[in-house]
C-alpha cells in the first residue's frame, strides 16, 4: 500500500455474514488482507443476541478490540466478563487469547473495532468443538482434530 488511507468507518460498506443462527455480523474492512503488510482492520456489527465468531485463538494472529458502542459478554479461558464501549481487549496469539464475544443487547448492535497482526499463514484452534483453521494466502479452510493422520499416510 502506498500512501495514507483516510476514511469514515460508516462510509466503509458492510458484508453480512448471517450462516449460523448463533453467528451473523456485519463487517466493514478498511484494511483487508493484501492492503497493508501486516494489518487488519475492521468495524464490526453484531446484532443482539449474536456472536462474530466461535470461541477460539490463533497462533500467529494477534487481535486487538475497542469496543466503539454497545455491550457484550466476552468470554475467556479465564472466565466470562462484560465488556462495553471504551473497552480496549487484547488478545494474544496463543491459547491464553481463546476468545468469544456475545452481544448482550436485545435491541441494539454491538460495535467494534478490530485491529490484527497478520502473518501470511495463521492456525486458529476451536477448543470447544475440535476443530483448526488455516488461514492466509490462497488458503481458507477449517477441519476436525479427530481427522489427524500420519505424516506418510497415502504417500
């Protein structure tokens, strides 16, 4: 990227993700993957009741929240905590960072802003449900622990 990017988060357009019935949110990128060497960053809007993301934790990613409007239940390998606008959270990249956040709202959004320190290949683990996800460049693809096998399995 070359030079200065200068915008209104409200201006950014919104994608919805809505697949889940427990999961759906509205995300605007200023800074997607490609644009900036190694920065994320994104509004997001959660509506009530809803969550982002599954609890989870990367081992390169580190991703840092401020909570711009709204409240919500943040959920750790410490515990659950309520978190509101003013919040700045950090999480690290390993499994002290495992993270959900949950819109505790039933009537308005819960915004964010997220800012992550990307690598070009990230593994995030899902504790809960045994999964892994392998995110990066040309890759974007999440698969069950139990589905290990031998490095020369099928060689």
């Amino acid at each position: 990227m070359c030079g200065i990017k200068h915008m209104n988060w409200q201006d950014i357009p919104a994608k919805r993700r809505a697949e889940h019935e427990d999961y759906q949110y509205d995300r605007r990128k200023f800074l997607g993957f490609g644009e900036a060497s190694n920065t994320w960053v994104s509004v997001y809007e959660i509506p009530p009741g809803k969550s982002a993301y599954p609890y989870h934790y990367h081992h390169k990613n580190e991703e840092t929240f401020f909570i711009l409007r709204g409240q919500g239940l943040l959920k750790t390998p410490e515990g659950e905590r309520t978190v509101r606008a003013g919040d700045l959270l950090f999480f690290p990249a390993n499994s002290d960072g495992a993270h959900k956040l949950t819109n505790l709202s039933d009537t308005e959004d819960l915004v964010y802003l997220d800012f992550d320190v990307v690598h070009d290949l990230d593994v995030a683990v899902y504790p809960e449900t045994g999964k892994l996800g392998v995110w990066g460049k040309n890759i974007n693809r999440v698969w069950r622990e139990q589905d290990d096998v031998d490095y020369y399995d099928g060689e």
